[in-house]
C-alpha cells in the first residue's frame, strides 16, 4: 500500500507545475504524488522524462488524476467531441508512461464538473460511456495504464454515484485495466456504510482517495478511519491510498470545488500533511 496526496493540496490551478512537491512530498512522508493530467497534451516529451528522473531521484511514485473537460466526454452526444477526447488520450497516454505514471483516476467515464441544466439521460449516457470506455481500455492497455472509475457525489455527477454502480460499470466494460475509485469525501455524502462499500468494491478496487467530510487532509475525529483500515485488510488491498485535501480559496480548483473559505492557513499545510500520512499509516 502506498500514501500520496494531490498536488492541488497546494496549488490553486489545475494546470501546477508538479515538479517542486516530488522532493517535498518525501520529506513529508509520503510515497506518491498524483498530479493532474489535463494538460498534459501541452508539454514536450522531454518535461516528462525529466518528471520521472525527478520522482525516481526522490523515490516518489506517480499517479495521474483527470477530471475531464466538456470537450473530453465521452459521453457526449456529439460524435466530433467524443473523438476529440480520443485524441487526447492517445497524446497523453504515451507521456505517461514515459513519465512513469501508470494509473489515470477520476470522472474520466463522463466530464467534470458536470453541467446539470443541459438535461440529463443516465441510461443513455451509461450506454455510450461503457462501449466507450472498452475502447479506451484497449488503447490505455498499449502503455500500461490502469484508469480507475471515481465514484463522484450527486452534486458534482450524475452518472456513477455509488460503489454499487461503479462496479456494476467495471463490470459491463469487462476490461482488466478498468478499476473502481472510491472517495471517502464523496463516499460520506452517498453511502449507507463505508465498510459495505469498501467490501463491495473488493479486488476492482484500483484506488482510495481519502478526506475528512469538509476536504480537510485525515485526521482523528468524525471520520472512522480504524473501520476503514480494518476493511481495506479484509479485502486484501494493495493499492494506492490518496489524500486529496482541498483548503484553499482561489482560481479554478477553489471555484471548481467550491470552496468559499480557506480552511487551513497556507503556513500550516506542510505540517498537516505530514501529520496526517503518518495518522494514516498507523490506522491503516
């Protein structure tokens, strides 16, 4: 099991540049930093071979995490834009695997954040998503990539909300590269029972993000991080356990995860985070 966290934990755009937190995140405790990959069809090959000599020289794994732009769905009713996310991906899926980055998570079965005065047809667009989603399996599996279906809350998705419908979704696409996500942020406003939901994912589980109720980084208190600890052991999972804290007003991550308020002081965010990976490694 490693820990990471989200880079966006310090930056207030999603476009940050990745590199300053590889070094930081190890001498904070962690073993991963996953970064956002939306902009990865901006760079040259060579930032990504100098991202991996990075992470390599700090020992500090990589994960990608996308939530992907309207003109990325592939859901879409638009043919053109559904090819255009194609062509995305196929740009970015040979960077990262040059960059070492062998997983992609987050609402990448639709888009993010979800426009929900379009009119929705879940039916439909699980339909589309699912045959889509086997395609782009097949073309993520020529780099060894793995993509992790997040689990999102009804107010920032409509199509996979549980981890019921996200392993039914893993399930329909039957590719061994397409796990499930889940998010205890999000898991805490939809589910009836962490400890059911963790259970139910099993072996499709590819990834935890974890978060207190509010977004702040784990900490002891509301959450029942023991339980969940103790549940992850039972499903036998070795997979990567992410915090993804967002504190922070400003710019397009505070407007896009709709935070109002700062809810940490920005000369306190090292130490929280180093508090909370070691937290994490005791109760889990």
């Amino acid at each position: 099991m490693k820990f990471g966290i989200y880079y966006s934990y310090w930056e207030t755009e999603w476009g940050g540049d990745a590199f300053p937190y590889i070094k930081k995140v190890k001498e904070l405790g962690f073993d991963l930093l996953e970064v956002a990959c939306g902009d990865f069809d901006r760079h040259e090959m060579d930032y990504f071979y100098n991202l991996r000599n990075e992470s390599e020289k700090h020992g500090v794994a990589l994960s990608g995490g996308y939530g992907p732009r309207a003109e990325h769905n592939i859901t879409s009713k638009d043919s053109a834009v559904v090819e255009n996310a194609f062509r995305f991906y196929k740009e970015i899926f040979p960077k990262m695997q040059v960059a070492g980055i062998g997983s992609l998570g987050g609402a990448i079965y639709s888009y993010w954040p979800v426009d929900f005065g379009g009119g929705i047809d879940k039916a439909r667009d699980l339909e589309i998503s699912i045959g889509n989603m086997k395609r782009l399996a097949d073309l993520a599996s020529e780099y060894d990539i793995t993509l992790n279906m997040e689990a999102l809350n009804r107010f920032e998705g409509y199509l996979l909300n549980t981890a019921s419908e996200t392993v039914e979704y893993v399930e329909h696409v039957g590719k061994d590269n397409v796990k499930v996500m889940l998010d205890t942020f999000h898991m805490n406003i939809e589910e009836d029972c962490f400890y059911s939901a963790i259970e139910l994912a099993g072996e499709k589980l590819g990834e935890l993000h974890v978060g207190e109720a509010n977004r702040r980084a784990p900490r002891p208190g509301r959450m029942p991080w023991n339980e969940i600890g103790k549940t992850l052991k039972k499903i036998n999972f070795k997979g990567n356990v992410v915090m993804e804290p967002f504190v922070l007003t400003g710019g397009q991550v505070g407007k896009d995860i709709s935070v109002w308020r700062n809810l940490e002081r920005i000369e306190d965010l090292d130490r929280l985070a180093a508090e909370s990976v070691e937290f994490l490694r005791g109760v889990f």
